[in-house]
C-alpha cells in the first residue's frame, strides 16, 4: 500500500490528467536501481514513487521545468540533482530525509533549502507543470488594480474552484474538471499579470474562457 500523501498525489493526478493512471505512465524498476547503483546512494523514497508512478507522463515531466531522467541524475554535494528549471537557470536537488535545494550554478557549492519537503514540492509542481504548458489550452484576463487574485476567484467561481496550491509567488485553483485557474501573486495578494487560466479539452476551456472573458493565448 502506497503512503497516504503520495497515495493522494496520484488520485489528484488521475483527476487532473482525465485518466486512469497505467504501469505504462511510470518508469521500470530496472532503471531505478541501475540509477541507485550508480550514484551510490538511493532515490528518497517519494521521488522514487513518483519516477515509479509518473516517470513517463511528458506533461508532467518535460512541459515546463524537466525532470532528469533516471540516466541523467547526478550528485551535488551529496544530494540527487532531479529538476532543471526550464531555461536552466538553476536546479533542484533533494537529499534522503527528502529536503529540497534550490541550486543556482552546479559548478559551486552554493545551495538554498526549499521550504517544502519534498512531497510538498512534487504536489506543486504537479500543478505548476500543467499550468506553465502541459495542458495545450491557456488564457488570460486581467484583474482590476485593486481586486486581489482571491477576491477575483470568489467572484468568477465560488462554488466548484478549489484551493489546490499556495506557495509563496504561485496560487493555482483547480476547476470543475482538468481545469486550472491560477497566478503569480505579489506578496499583497495582488496579480499584476493577471488570472491565467489552463485546460486540458478545448471545450472546457472554451466555455471558460467566454463566460468569464480570458483572452485565449494558445495560438
């Protein structure tokens, strides 16, 4: 039996991918151990799931910031180098009690502790990964000057949008189906870009988008 967050996890990721999850979604056993045996030390157990359950599902891994395949992790100051942001301006790595670094440069030593362990900071990014360009469908509306992003979405959707994550700098709501409603807030709770909006189906997005007037940014 899997443990109740990651158990968790792949029940929101079934709902947001619209989908049965399959052994085809997650990477082989063999490669994990291979990578394990390699680097010397083994994968924290909820990335290993995640690799396990989830390794090949592209909109999750590759959409916006990449996950390392299991051939490609490597070590930085004995932690598991596993994410590269999408314009390779920094890196993430995790240790085995599952702390997060943020490293800037791989080439010094210099890394910065993430404030959510590392099952925290996969559920975030399960959203962040769909939102920054998984899901093939996003708009935009921008938001008067003095109504927060909250206000915003207790306004256009009170009832079926519901928290899914709020981190420093990120909120993201998810909607009635694979649909999310989402921002990058200052620290006033203010959006200056506006409520974004990402969806799965372009029904969906389209009935989103002309009810609540998101100007579409497909293309």
């Amino acid at each position: 039996m899997l443990p109740e967050p990651f158990a968790a996890l792949l029940d929101e990721a079934r709902v947001l991918l619209d989908r049965p999850l399959s052994v085809e979604d997650g990477l082989p056993e063999v490669e994990l151990r291979q990578a394990e045996t390699r680097l010397g030390i083994f994968l924290p157990f909820a990335l290993r799931l995640f690799y396990q359950h989830l390794g090949r599902v592209e909109m999750l891994t590759e959409s916006f910031q990449r996950f390392a395949s299991p051939q490609q992790l490597s070590l930085h100051q004995g932690r598991i180098v596993f994410l590269e942001e999408h314009q390779q301006v920094c890196y993430w790595s995790v240790d085995h009690a599952g702390s997060v670094f943020q490293i800037p440069d791989l080439g010094e030593a210099e890394a910065y502790p993430e404030p959510q362990p590392l099952e925290c900071f996969l559920h975030t990014l399960l959203y962040y990964q769909l939102a920054q360009g998984g899901y093939p469908y996003c708009a935009q509306r921008y938001l008067p000057a003095a109504v927060t992003a909250e206000e915003q979405i207790r306004q256009l959707h009170p009832a079926a949008a519901r928290p899914a994550v709020a981190v420093d700098g990120l909120r993201i709501w998810l909607g009635s189906g694979p649909i999310l409603l989402w921002c990058l807030p200052d620290p006033e709770g203010f959006a200056p870009d506006g409520l974004f909006l990402s969806a799965l189906h372009p029904q969906l997005f389209q009935q989103y988008c002309a009810r609540w007037n998101f100007t579409d940014l497909s293309g």
